[in-house]
C-alpha cells in the first residue's frame, strides 16, 4: 500500500521542500495552492 500525502501551500518554500523530501522517500503528494 502506497503512502499519501496532502500538503496545503504546496508552493511555499517549506510546501515545496516537504513535497520534494517526500518524493525521494516514495509518497504520492497532491497539493493545494491559494
């Protein structure tokens, strides 16, 4: 089973890194953006 995550101001500077820190460790990301 895959693990997911969403993260909500995916384009900030902490959205972005945490997006990116979960891809190298295989998490589906989706995010949200204002």
């Amino acid at each position: 089973m895959s693990k997911v995550a969403l993260i909500t101001g995916i384009t900030g500077q902490d959205g972005s890194y945490l997006a990116e820190l979960l891809l190298e460790k295989g998490y589906e990301v989706h995010g949200i953006k204002r």
